[in-house]
C-alpha cells in the first residue's frame, strides 16, 4: 500500500497534537507508566515485521522480519504487564474498595 | 461490498482509536488500567487483522517471531520496580531494533529503484533507529551498573559526536539523490549505531531522566518514519503520539533541572566540579541518633518525607511505608515532596511509594508541596541531595543555580538520612547539611527508617 506525503503528514500532525494535548493532562504521577504504556504501543511496528516475515519476498527479510517481530512482541507483552502492575499499586487512601 | 483488504483498514482504525483513548485514560489514576485494556484491545485487533492479510504466504516464522517475543516479554514484565529505568531503557532499544530491522528489510527489497520521497523516511527510520537501540543499550547498562555511572568526558568529544551524526545524516541524503548506491547502505546504519554509544557515553546517572525520555521521543518518530515507509496510518499515529509523550517528558525533566536539552546531551555535567572538590574544607554538621530522631518526629504534626535514588538504592520503601504508618498512627500529617527528577526515570519514586502502598494522594509535586514548607515541622529527606540544595536558589555561583528545588530548607527541622558526607552525582556539596535546624542521621537508609520504626512502636507505646 502507498500512502502519499501529504496524507501521511496529515495524520502524523493531528496525532501529534491529539498526543500533546492528551498526554500533557497525565498527571506527573504516573509518568512512568506513561512511559511503559506509549512503549507497548509504539511496538504495533510488529504488524509491519508480521508483513515482512510471512510475505518472505526474500530469505533476509523473513530473518530480519522474525527477529523484529521478537523485539517488538517482547515489548508488547512486557510493557502492557508491567503497566497493569504499576497502576494497580496505585490506590486512594480512605476506605479501601473490597 | 468490503474487501479483505478494506476490513484490516477499518481494524487498524479502531485500533487507532483505542490508542487514543488508551492514553487519554491514563490522565488520571482512577481510570488508568482502563487505558491499559484499551490499549490491549487495540493491539491484539490490529494484529489479529494483519494475520489475515492476504500477503502471507508463511506462518512458520511469524509463529515463532511471537512465542519467542512472548518468552522474553514476560520476565520483562515482571522485573522487581525499582529495575523499571533500566527495563525501560531496554524496551526502547528492543522496539528501535525492531524499526530498524524493518527498515534495513524494506530497502534490499526495494533497492535500486526507491522513490526520493521513500528513501528520506527510510533514512530517517534507520538513523533514528539505530542511535536509539545503542544508545538505550548504553543507557541501560550504566542503570544497571554494568557500565561506569560517571560521565566519561574527552577533548573534542562533542565535535567528534556531531560529526558522526553528521556524516549519517549526509549518507542519507545522498542516498535519496542516488538510490542505487546501495553500498553506502550498511554505513548508515553502522555510523548512528556508533554515534548511539558515544552520545551517552558523557552522561551520568542523575541526567537519565532527560536522555531515558528523549529516547523515548526518539524511539517513537522512528517508528513514525517506519508508518510512512510502510504507508501505515496506525503506526504513524502510534509513533507521533510515543513521539509527543516522550517530547513532553523530555521538556519537563530539563526544566527541572534548569537545562536545555542540548546541554544534557552536551553539557557533561561532572567536569568542572573535579576542581571544587580539593578545596573543601571539613565544616562541623550535627548528627542524630535513631532514638533522637524518632522522638522529634513523633513530636511533630506535621512531616513531609523527600525521597530521591538513594531510598531506591537502599530498597527503603517498605520501611517508609512503615515510618508513614507509625506517624499516621500517632496522628502526624505525613505527606511526600516529590522532585521531578528524583530518581533515575520520570515518575520513578511514585511507582516505588505505590509499591509499598503509601496512598497517591499524598505525593505531592514540587509545586504543590513548596508553599507549605515554612509550616513543617520536620522535612525528612531519604537518599536524596541535589534536588534540596539551596544553593540552587541563592549561590549564583553554583553549577545547579536556578535550578527549582524542594524549599526543604524552610521546615523548622531538616533531617537528613544519608550513608556519609560524600557529595551528590554533581560532586556539589549541599550547605543544607551545614544549617543550625540541619540533623544528619548517618546510615543505610532501609536500617535507619527502620530502627527509627522500632523506636516509634516500641520505646513510647
């Protein structure tokens, strides 16, 4: 698939801006979970590395495409783990919720 | 009717949306584990929609690409909270080689016949890349000690490092001028690799909240680079917004320390300190016991705990949570100041103090917690030094000056847990130390706190 330059900049100058104003809100608490969130995110390259390994146009692009999938699952699975385990230390004082 | 190839646009679109709102749920710590669902969601319906892609021909690979990722992913999910910089510093360089392999793949397959407007993204995926996996790499080792924590300085060092970074830089673009010159192709990957370790190389340990955080802004556009080589709408918005987030952090943590990014990256903190260090003399400080300690706190009403790295290093949390509970007991407003730059990551002490179940709404913010230190009683500070220097505020001369700190000298005592008079990272030293209203309570902080529990519990009832 194509995309061209000014589309792809379109996109990438709203999320831009959707990201500054959003993220600009996450309380000062919690910036490293935001840390290890945005890094599971941004590992959705694996859908490229997914690409390039099954079309296995050539030997080196399944080899490179398999170890990219590796790096970028790892940091799907650990940083949404580790997210979820940091926030859910995260708790009110008062009465606590059963 | 919808093509196969219209449905994994509308999944990556709903998967865009969910990032979104992934992050916009993090705003606040009610809501968060909602965005990490949100973001789960988003992730597993954009894979699961790219495995149907009518392109693949091969599933052998991809199978074991994500059992083997799995396998590393999950240790790397569990490691203990205070390894989270360095664990942090590592995933940025798992998803920069990710990046960068893709982008490396994409070129040979492409080569020679790349379009001028391909082959600038791909560059700047590649660079970005490959700086970022070294760089996090060496970020990470001195976190975890393995490499020397202290700045490694040299003559002509920033010369060399932008020289690199330049002669990447002129490859690539030479590269979209002449595409077929794919010889040239290995060295733009090889020179930023290089310029990767040198740039960290003259970091030390308490500027990793500013170079983990533009790493992180780093790692993002590169895979926003990557979106634009692979025409992903989904990745690009991933990359802006990981792009932004790490920008943010990046901002916030040199204005913490009163210094533009291109002095941490430039700047090299530890030299011109080595001077100052012979001529110190020895001036008198007054010291406390557990016991003395113990009862001025109870004493008090009202008591605001700064921690800083030390605490992590002495993995004291669990024992301030029981300090924060004798005091609590006996009535005593405990509250927590915390700095911006405490610690080796942003957030870092909020994640150890959660871990020992201190409530969150009792650490405070540089800003919120300032006005009320001329009505403390006692400000108690744990493994912390640079950030409650008031020679930030009122020696011109010093290399921290201006630099907003924690007003810890306003309290009407100051106690200061800390294993010797050793100045901090800056080897600046800290005439909060030297203050009448000033008790050292020299120790290993875990034991210190810990006896200091003891005598709450134990000697007055």
């Amino acid at each position: 698939m194509q995309l061209d330059l000014v589309t792809g900049l379109y996109v990438f100058l709203l999320a831009a801006f959707i990201g500054f104003e959003v993220i600009r809100r996450v309380s000062p608490l919690l910036h490293t979970p935001l840390m290890s969130l945005t890094n599971a995110l941004d590992a959705i390259a694996v859908v490229g590395a997914i690409i390039l390994a099954g079309e296995g146009k050539s030997n080196f692009a399944k080899i490179l495409g398999t170890i990219a999938i590796i790096a970028a699952t790892s940091n799907i699975v650990g940083g949404f783990m580790i997210t979820d385990r940091m926030l859910k230390m995260f708790k009110a004082s008062g009465p606590r919720k059963p | 009717m919808f093509a196969s190839e219209n449905i994994l646009e509308l999944t990556y679109l709903i998967a865009t949306v969910l990032f979104v709102l992934s992050l916009k749920w993090l705003s606040s710590p009610a809501t968060a584990r909602h965005g990490v669902w949100a973001g789960e969601a988003g992730m597993l319906l954009a894979i699961a929609g790219t495995l149907l892609h009518k392109g693949i021909l091969d599933y052998r690979w991809i199978a074991i690409g994500l059992v083997l990722g799995t396998i590393i992913g999950v240790p790397m999910g569990r490691v203990a909270m205070t390894a989270v910089p360095q664990r942090t510093a590592l995933s940025h360089a798992a998803g920069a080689l990710c990046v960068t392999l893709v982008g490396t793949a994409e070129f040979y397959l492409r080569a020679p016949h790349v379009p001028q407007f391909m082959m600038g993204v791909l560059s700047l995926e590649v660079i970005l890349g490959a700086l970022t996996f070294t760089g996090s790499l060496m970020a990470a080792g001195k976190l975890q000690e393995v490499l020397p924590q202290r700045p490694i300085t040299y003559k002509g060092q920033n010369l060399v490092n932008l020289g690199l970074l330049a002669i990447a830089i002129g490859i690539g673009v030479t590269l979209v001028l002449h595409p077929d010159k794919t010889f040239l192709f290995p060295f733009m990957i090889g020179i930023p690799l290089a310029f990767g370790v040198m740039m960290i190389i003259p970091i030390g340990g308490a500027d990793m909240p500013t170079v983990i955080s533009l790493l992180n802004s780093y790692a993002g556009l590169s895979a926003a680079a990557m979106g634009f080589v692979l025409g992903s709408k989904l990745l690009i918005v991933a990359g802006a917004l990981d792009g932004a987030s790490g920008f943010i952090l990046s901002v916030n943590m040199s204005k913490a320390m009163n210094r533009s990014f291109t002095n941490v990256l430039f700047g090299a903190f530890g030299q011109e300190q080595v001077a100052v260090a012979g001529t110190k003399e020895a001036r008198p400080v007054r010291s406390a016991s557990p016991e003395e300690a113990a009862g001025i706190l109870a004493a008090a009403s009202k008591v605001v705990i700064v921690p800083g790295y030390g605490m992590a290093v002495a993995q004291a949390q669990h024992k301030v949570r029981e300090l924060y509970d004798a005091l609590t007991k006996r009535g005593v407003d405990v509250k927590f100041g915390i700095h911006p730059v405490a610690g080796r990551m942003p957030g870092h002490m909020n994640v150890l103090l959660a871990e020992a179940d201190i409530p969150y709404d009792k650490l405070l913010e540089m800003d919120e917690i300032n006005g009320d230190f001329p009505q403390t009683d006692v400000a108690l500070i744990i493994g912390a030094n640079d950030v409650t220097n008031p020679a930030a505020r009122e020696d011109q001369s010093s290399p921290i000056y201006g630099m907003p700190i924690l007003d810890v000298d306003k309290a009407r005592t100051v106690m200061v847990i800390k294993r010797s008079m050793a100045a901090g990272f800056a080897g600046i030293d800290n005439p909060l130390y030297y203050l009448d209203k000033t008790l050292m309570l020299f120790g290993d902080a875990k034991n210190f706190v810990g006896s200091i529990v003891r005598e709450l519990s134990g000697g007055h009832g």
